[in-house]
C-alpha cells in the first residue's frame, strides 16, 4: 500500500469512528415572499414577508443579515422582528436581525429561537420603495448573509417581487346601509412614480363586490361637484361650486342626463350640448350632485379619485376589491379592498379604543346602532360583548350605557358604551363581539370590532379626528411608559406621503426641548425630567396646515421613544375627514348652575364645506341633563337639543361633545354658582287634564335643593302655562294660596295654587310649562319672596287641555232683523 493510501483510510477511519466530527452535506438557505407580493413606491409602511428555510442537515440559524439596493429600497427603523428575534442594526441598505438574549442584549449567541435545520421563520420587514417611471418588475435584493451557529455562512436563492406606481385607497360608504339603498364607492389615487400617467381607471371596472347583494348602477365617474342653482333643460351653462380638477373639454353626468362641454371658468362649464351622448335634457336643483365623465392624467405626486355607486339589493356584508391602472397598462397599484358596509335594516358597528393598551388598563368599547328601515323600533338594547381570539382576557367595568333606548325612530342611530379592562401579555390582541336587538323579534348583524395590542408603552394622539384642510391645529401626544425604565427621549414624524404638514410651534413638557422639523425630537434635559415607570407626560406639537383630502384618510404619525438605551417603536393615528362638526351655544354665559337654566347647543354638520342634512348626530355631556342624547340636522345641517344646568353652589364647566360618526366637535360652557335658596319642581302635578271654560286648582311638590338656605315663598308665587306652542294666545296663571316656607334640603308636597277657569279661548292640546324668565307670557313656576331670591322653574310634566276649547266671546249690542 503506498504512503498517499495510507494517509487517507487514516482520515476515513477518523470520521467513521469518531461522533464529535460531524459530516454535512452542503447547507442552503432558501428565502422567499408569497406569490404576488408587490410594494408602493414611496409608500413607508411597504412590507417584505421575507420567509427563511433553513435547509442545513445539522446547524441552526442564529443571525440574518439583508442587503438591499439603495437606487431602489431604504429599510425603514419601524421594522418588528419576529418573537425570540431582535433588530442589531439598520440602516438605508441593510438590515441585521440577531437574537434576544435573557438579559435584553440583541446577540448572536444561542437562545432557542433559532430556526433550527428544515425549520422556517417569517420576518416582516418594513421597506421604502424608490420612485420610477413606471411599474417595476423581477425586483430582489442585493444579498442576505445568514450565519449558522458555528458561525459558517451558508448561502441561498433571493425573492423577487413588483414595484407598483400607484397608491390607492377605497372608501365605500355610508358604512351601514339598508336594502334599497345606494353605496358609494371612492377609489383615491395617488401617482407616487416620477412621470405623468393617463386614463387612469380600475381593473376591474367596476371594482369586485365581495358578496353578490349588491348591483353597480353608475360610475366609474372621475370627480364631483355640486349643481349652484336650480337649472332647466333648456340652460346653456352649467354653474357649480367649483370646477377643480375637471379637464377643460369633456362631459358631466347630473342625474340622468349627460352634458357635454368645451370650457371652463372657475364656477362654471360653457359650450354646453344638453343631452349628450344619447340622453335626454332635464330639469335639475340646486346642489344636484354633478359627475366628471372624463377619464384624467395624473402628474408625478397628483391625486384623483374615481367613484361609482351600487345599490343595495340584500342583508349582508360586502367590501369591494380593485387596483387602480393607467390605460396603457403600464402603471398599476397593489390589488386593494375596501372598508366593510352592513346592508340591513338594523345594523351595529363595533369600535374598541385606544389601539395600544397596558396590561391591566381600561379600554373604552362603542356600539353604533343604526335604523335603517321604515318603522320605529321600540326598546333597542344591546347584548352582551364577548371577547375575540387574540391572547388577552377582556373584564366588563362598566355598562353598556345606556342600557336601553326607547325607541329609534327610521334613520335615526343611537351609541351604546361600555368599558373593559384587558390584561395580558405584551403583544396579545383585544377586540370584542357582540349585537343589538328590539322588540318584536329584531337583531342586527354580530358584529367584531377592529384589534387592539397589549404594549409595554401607550400613545394616545389628541384629537384623533380633523377636518380636511385643517389650519393652525395643535395636536398633543401622551406617552405613559409602563416599562421599568425612564424614557428620554421622544420623537414624533409627519405622516410621509401627502399633504402639508407644516410644523408651526412645539410644546415640549417642563424639562424638556424641542424644535420644528419633519421629525421632532423632544429630549429630556436630565434624569429628573423623564418619564417614569407607572408615568406619561403630554407632548405637543401645532401645524400651521395639515392635509387636504378627497375621501375620509387616515394617516399615521410614528413615535419612536427611547427608554434605558432601547429604542421602542409606536405608531400613532389621525383621521382626516370630509365630514366636519362645529358646536356653538346661546346664549354667551355664563348662566346660574340653578338646576333650570338652560343653554341651546347647536352642532353644524358638513361634508367639504356643503350642509349634510338629516344626519343623526348624538350628543353627550360631562354634567347636567340633555333634552335628547340625539338630534336630526336640518337643512342647513344643524342639529340642536337643550342643556339644562347642574345644581351648584360654586362657579362650574361643562363640556358638551357632538358626534357624527368620526366627526367630533366639543364645547365648555360655563355656569355660576348659585348662592340663593334653590327651589326645583318635585313632580306629582295635579290635575294633569283641565278643560277649557272650567275652574282648576293645581298641586304639587317642589323642593329646595341648597344645603343650607331656605326660603319663604309669598303670594306672587305662581303657576303658569299658554298655548303659545300651538300658535293661540291665552295663558292660564294661579298665585299661591297660602304663604309656604320651604326649608333647606327639603322635599313640600301638595304645595297648592288657587283654583282659576281655563280661559275659553285656550286651544286644545298638551302644553309643557317651560319657565320664561322674561314674559309675557307666563310659563312654569315664578317662585317668589318679595325680591330677595325671585326664581323661574320648568314643570318637566304635561298639562293637557281638552273641552270646548278656542271659543269666542260675542257681545251682541244691536240686533236688526233682515226681512
């Protein structure tokens, strides 16, 4: 046998016999994303599902390093490792995951999360596209290094995927609707590529319902404005509000009717051919929806939308699903659905707050219950809430308030509240589930709220809702750190694609700095200053302007806080919406905290500046009583409901809140203290029903509410009510029969008023004595002592006239016989 034979049976015969030298085969990784995964150029919330297999006989994944091309993809700081997994570093062009090690250090060295040999781990990496001229096909990465535990590369195949030029949003609305009804569908496109692309429509066309119970009746329509003035079928110009965004040469479609045209002013469309493309001309009013037919051009950064309209043809759920396409083809957005609408006619709606919550913390949970059909519904209550699947446990605190609503009248929608603590570990998910029911065998839809995320950290951005086109709006952020370490620093970034947000002022915490930038930085000038474990601290910042939008957006404000060296990521959300809430008061105030007094709150509903009528906004209040928690706008969009005051010796505020769906308006009014004997009607009115002609005699009980005053009421006392309500003239008004004392805190009943006839003139009908400070004429309770301590009272029961009423009285003086 040579010496060269000997050498190798020599190393043979090692590697058979000995069990610390293992043999492998080549190893591999392989990394892929699912089948038609696309990206959005620009787009900062852009996911990668990177899914890696280890295909190693014997070692295990312990560090993952990716590479990306800078001329295409940055990786974005808001990327979450899987669990078990940390982030050691990123930067524009790469990104390196290692492991968690038990005391918090992101190390490579062995933990048990490894991805063992033939295992695999998902990994959601957060990527910002780079713009191009168009779509982007066979995009990959530069490279992915992945070290076994020995600390030997192995080597794999790159993923590829599609850059897409378009960012699409779609809203269909109204969210609850009932059979019959019409749906709205908006598709707002963004062209977020570096060129001009035309004709931009869907794909499908019209977008795919994602149940067959409804049927597209109109669209696609390529904007819209509103009629100005009513117009007949014979006018040769058509006057909108606005002619933004429509092309100089093209047709619009009110109604029916198609009209063609070849100019523009500002207000107006000139060259009209009425009746185009084989409709017929027709009579059209004022504020009459007016569509864009013509397809548009979209430059480098410009937004457009698309609508089209469905009707609601059965009870169910639907959302609907498309992209956005150029008409060449050549520029697309990723396939996009939209939000969900119930068609029934009852329907509920689910929202659970906030987003992010510590373990052990309460959550707030609204049910919107809504009337979509054409009777009343009596006694509407909702169910019991259970939890979803997630990993928390939900605890009911508190509700539902109310617990019922008497009656919902058709259109109308009334909200019921509830709160939940939820515990749980970091990253379980809360959400829950429930109905609404009435008489006469009526449910809704089981309805699932959206998710909420137990969080070492919470952020709560205030307010959450904004008018498009907001100016000067300040916004406060409050951090609670439920960690066990001090946070030093916070910093808050604009939303990354859209509108002008131009920061204007920051408003740092005591002990800290800030300035105006895209990202603002707010640091802690020492440790006395940060935020404690168990504490928050408010952070504000106020944009001079915000974004503009053309359908309800929401956009999202990342805060990045560091907390013991650790860098943690939030996301923080704002809704921009069309619709808008203002909320005003009469008269100025402040008014007597007396129990009695009252302020009339008003809440104007717009939609893009134009009144949205017979929308039911609600209405809720910190003290005092409301006339009605719900109120109908009318033709100007205003809603109102009176304010009654609280009962308070020392000077007090209110806040009243008007709510239409995401749109929320609030307003303090203020009261002063009553510092007089405070004398209430008890209730037990009596007689309740009095006829006309005839003598009554009224009783009832009253109180005086003041703790400590009394007051001694004489003859001026009286008892009043009129007709005024039914458009009549008389009044009915009974002194107090005997001088009464009523002392503090205390409850007199039969308190009695002499017995005078109803006049013959009074009008038949149910009369509610308000008290009218300044009559005539007479209303409710005047309480009186001479001077001292005068007071006007409501009476909240009913009297109800009945009888020979609204008689006259005709005193003949001479009598002549006609023959």
């Amino acid at each position: 046998m040579s010496n060269l034979s000997r050498i190798i049976l020599f190393f043979l015969t090692l590697l058979v016999l000995s069990p610390t030298v293992p043999l492998y085969a080549a190893d591999t990784f392989t990394a892929t994303v699912p089948a038609g995964t696309e990206t959005t150029m620009q787009d900062p919330n852009s996911l990668l599902p990177i899914t890696i297999t280890n295909n190693s006989s014997g070692r295990s994944i312990s560090e993952i390093e990716i590479k990306g091309f800078t001329s295409q993809y940055d990786f974005s700081q808001f990327t979450v490792a899987p669990a078990g997994w940390c982030i050691d570093k990123v930067e524009d062009d790469k990104i390196k995951f290692k492991l968690t090690q038990p005391n918090g250090d992101c190390k490579k060295n062995t933990t048990g999360s490894e991805i063992p040999p033939g295992g695999t781990l998902l990994f959601n990496i957060r990527i910002i596209p780079v713009a191009a001229a168009a779509d982007v096909f066979g995009d990959t990465l530069d490279e992915i290094k992945i070290k076994e535990d020995d600390k030997i590369k192995i080597t794999g195949s790159l993923p590829t995927w599609t850059r897409r030029s378009f960012e699409t949003t779609m809203v269909a609305s109204p969210d609850s609707v009932g059979v019959g009804d019409e749906v709205t569908l908006i598709m707002q496109v963004i062209n977020r590529s570096t060129a001009t692309h035309s004709s931009i429509t869907s794909t499908p066309a019209p977008p795919t319902a994602s149940s067959a119970i409804v049927t597209n009746t109109g669209g696609p329509y390529y904007g819209s404005t509103l009629l100005n003035g009513d117009h007949t079928a014979a006018s040769t110009t058509i006057t909108v509000d606005s002619t933004t965004g429509f092309p100089a040469i093209g047709s619009i479609k009110i109604g029916s009717e198609e009209i063609c045209y070849t100019g523009t002013t500002a207000t107006t469309l000139t060259g009209i051919t009425r009746g185009c493309n084989l409709t017929t001309a027709a009579t059209h009013l004022d504020n009459s929806l007016t569509y864009d037919l013509t397809p548009f051009s979209l430059a480098a950064g410009a937004t457009g939308t698309v609508t089209w309209t469905y009707s609601a043809d059965s009870t169910g759920t639907v959302y609907f699903t498309a992209r956005a396409t150029s008409g060449s083809g050549t520029a697309k957005s990723i396939s996009t659905s939209s939000n969900t609408v119930i068609i029934g006619d009852f329907t509920a709606l689910l929202t659970v707050t906030p987003v992010y919550s510590l373990t052990g913390k309460s959550v707030a949970v609204q049910m919107d219950v809504k009337n979509n059909g054409s009777s009343t519904l009596i006694n509407v209550a909702p169910s019991s809430l259970t939890g979803c699947a997630g990993g928390a446990t939900e605890s009911l605190v508190s509700g539902p308030s109310p617990s019922l609503v008497s009656s919902l009248a058709p259109g109308a929608s009334t909200v019921f509240n509830w709160t939940y603590q939820v515990t749980g570990s970091i990253g379980d998910l809360y959400c829950m589930s429930g109905y609404a029911t009435a008489d006469g065998a009526a449910t809704t839809n089981t309805d699932t709220s959206n998710t909420g995320t137990i969080s070492e950290y919470t952020v709560t951005l205030s307010p959450s809702v904004i008018p498009s086109g907001s100016t000067n709006q300040a916004f406060n952020w409050l951090v609670y750190n439920g960690s066990g370490c001090t946070v030093d620093e916070v910093r808050i970034e604009t939303p990354e694609n859209g509108g002008d947000w131009n920061c204007s002022s920051v408003s740092p915490p005591s002990g800290w700095s800030a300035s105006c930038q895209d990202k603002v930085k707010f640091k802690s000038g020492g440790n006395p200053n940060n935020i404690p474990s168990g504490g928050s601290n408010l952070f504000g910042i106020t944009f001079s302007t915000t974004e503009t939008v053309t359908v309800d957006t929401t956009v999202e404000f990342p805060v990045r806080l560091r907390c013991g060296g650790e860098k943690v990521y939030l996301s923080s959300f704002l809704t921009l919406t069309l619709d808008s809430v203002t909320l005003t008061h009469s008269p100025v105030g402040p008014i007597f905290a007396d129990g009695t007094s009252t302020y009339t709150m008003t809440a104007t509903l717009t939609s893009g500046g134009t009144p949205l009528s017979g929308k039911t906004v609600t209405f809720s209040i910190t003290d005092g009583t409301l006339s009605s928690t719900t109120a109908v706008t009318d033709s100007l969009g205003a809603a109102t409901v009176i304010l009654t005051a609280p009962s308070s010796s020392v000077d007090t505020t209110v806040d009243v809140t008007a709510t239409y769906f995401t749109a929320t308006a609030t307003d303090t009014v203020s009261f002063t203290g009553w510092n007089k004997p405070n004398i209430q009607y008890w209730g037990s009115l009596m007689p309740t029903t009095v006829n006309c002609g005839a003598s009554a005699a009224f009783t009832m009980s009253v109180r005086n509410v003041h703790p400590t005053l009394s007051m001694n009421l004489d003859a001026l006392t009286y008892f009043s009510f009129n007709d005024s309500s039914a458009g009549g003239g008389a009044t009915y008004v009974a002194n107090l029969t005997t001088p009464t004392t009523i002392p503090a805190n205390t409850t007199v009943t039969n308190l009695q008023f002499n017995a005078v006839a109803v006049d013959s003139s009074f009008l038949v009908g149910s009369y509610t004595p308000a008290a009218n400070s300044t009559p005539p004429p007479e209303s409710g309770l005047f309480f009186s002592d001479g001077g001292t301590n005068d007071q006007y009272r409501s009476v909240t029961d009913t009297v109800t006239v009945g009888g020979s009423c609204g008689a006259s009285t005709v005193d003949v003086i001479e009598w002549h016989e006609m023959r």
